[in-house]
C-alpha cells in the first residue's frame, strides 16, 4: 500500500450519504434560505442581473491566420468529431498554453 493511499477517501454514487453533510438539512433548504445564504457569504461572487448583461460584452481573441503542418491522422481525427474542428484544435491548444503559464 502506498503511503498515501491510508488518506484516500472513496465515495460512490450508490452510497451517497457517507461523510459528513448533514443531507437532511441540505435537502430541507429552501430556495430562499439559499439565496440568503450566497447573499451573506462574503466569497459569493456578485450577483449578475439584468443591469449587469446591459452592459456586458463578449470579447474574443483576435484570430491569426496562419499555415501549419499536421499529421495526417490528427486531422482526420479533429474532423471526423463533427464541424468545428479547427474552433476545437484552438481550444486544445489554449488549454496547453494556459496550462504551462500556470505551471511556470
């Protein structure tokens, strides 16, 4: 047995009531006893109402179009999931990139 495997902590989906939540409380709250709760949470983030998306604005990255060299196969496999599949490769791409400056 490895050294941390004494700390692991399992849980199923069959057996969800394990641990120390008190279910019933949870299951007994109201929408409005949830509401206060977010509201007195001083972590809570802002609420974003309809003021809020007034004035908001979705901003996208600029696009550079470039010309690269794949592999053959990973882009048949990009476009073998379905239209989209460069919007796809993107998002991987960024996921690495944000990934790594995390990391530094």
């Amino acid at each position: 047995m490895l050294e941390n495997e004494t700390h692991t902590v399992r849980r199923s989906l069959a057996d969800p009531d394990r641990g120390r939540t008190d279910w019933c409380r949870v299951r007994s709250l109201t929408d409005e006893d949830i509401s206060a709760a977010v509201r007195d949470d001083p972590d809570a983030a802002p609420i974003m109402d309809e003021s809020w998306f007034a004035v908001a604005a979705r901003q996208l990255p600029a696009k550079k179009q470039l010309t690269m060299r794949l592999d053959q196969d990973v882009v048949d496999f990009f476009k073998s999931e379905g239209e989209g599949y460069q919007t796809r490769m993107n998002a991987v791409l960024r996921a690495y990139m944000e990934h790594v400056k995390r990391a530094r």
